[in-house]
C-alpha cells in the first residue's frame, strides 16, 4: 500500500514539475502611461522573456478596457516618427523582446475605460506556441519613463 502511495506521490510531483516548466513565455514588468479621463487611446509596455529553445509570436492583445487592441511600431519617415500597426512581433528562443515607448508597443483604442494613476487592468496576449497570457497592466504617471528597460535573466 505504502508503495502505491509513493508511487502516486511521485507521479503527482512530476505533473506539477511539468506543468510549472512547460511555461516557456515569460511576462515582466507592464505597464501604461496614464491618460487624460476624456482620452480614447493607451499604450502598454511591456517584456517578452521566450525561455524556450523555439522561437515565438506575439500574434493578438486584447484587454475588456478597449473595443480595439492592436500590436503598432514606431517607424522613422525621413525624420517624422510614425506608429504603424504589425501583424505579430517574434521573439526569439531563449531572447527578450521589450514593448517600449518610441518602439514595439501594445495600443488601446476606443477606451471603454479609462485607467487612472496606480490601478491596473487586464491584457491578454496571445502566441503562437504558448497560447494566452493574461497579466495586469500597471498604471503609471504621465512622466513615467519604464526604466527597467532590459530586465536581466539567466536564459
């Protein structure tokens, strides 16, 4: 009897080991700047930590503050920055890939919400491999830079 028990024990440890490593994507630190209450439009920033060996693609976001929910770039046009929509953002095995202000980010648009200085609120992200991951956007003041730009990780 005490064999079979082991044995289930064992056998439970292992799933639980399994399931907690089989998480290859790895979210860190999001944010939002905070916006006037009469805005209709954020942006959220946040790191992808891809801990697998294969690569990924953030392939859709999408959070109940917003109707719309799209993945845009910042692109320089003989000196005049503009934000363009992409259709997915990769991320490389065992890479960061860092959502950033001037940079890759998440937009928001037709607000049915919005956020204020230091609540948070919802965004899914989905991937091609790892599927959904939902995580809470933290808010910050207007003149919050995201200063931790690269977060260090042992891949």
């Amino acid at each position: 009897m005490s064999k079979v028990i082991i044995a289930l024990l064992t056998t439970a440890i292992l799933s639980i080991s399994t399931a907690v490593t089989a998480k290859t994507i790895e979210i860190a630190h999001p944010w939002s700047k905070a916006v006037p209450p009469t805005s209709n439009v954020a942006a959220a920033f946040l790191s992808i930590i891809n801990h697998s060996n294969v690569d990924d693609t953030l392939i859709a976001a999408r959070s109940p503050i917003a109707e719309i929910v799209e993945l845009h770039t910042h692109t320089n046009n003989n000196g005049l920055m503009q934000m363009r929509q992409v259709k997915a953002i990769d991320v490389a095995a065992e890479q960061q890939q860092q959502l950033v202000p001037g940079g890759l980010h998440v937009m928001l648009f037709n607000l049915t919400e919005v956020p204020s200085i230091d609540s948070q609120f919802p965004l899914t992200l989905t991937f091609k491999h790892a599927g959904e991951i939902t995580v809470n956007v933290a808010v910050k003041s207007a003149t919050y830079s995201g200063n931790n730009k690269y977060i260090p990780h042992d891949m």
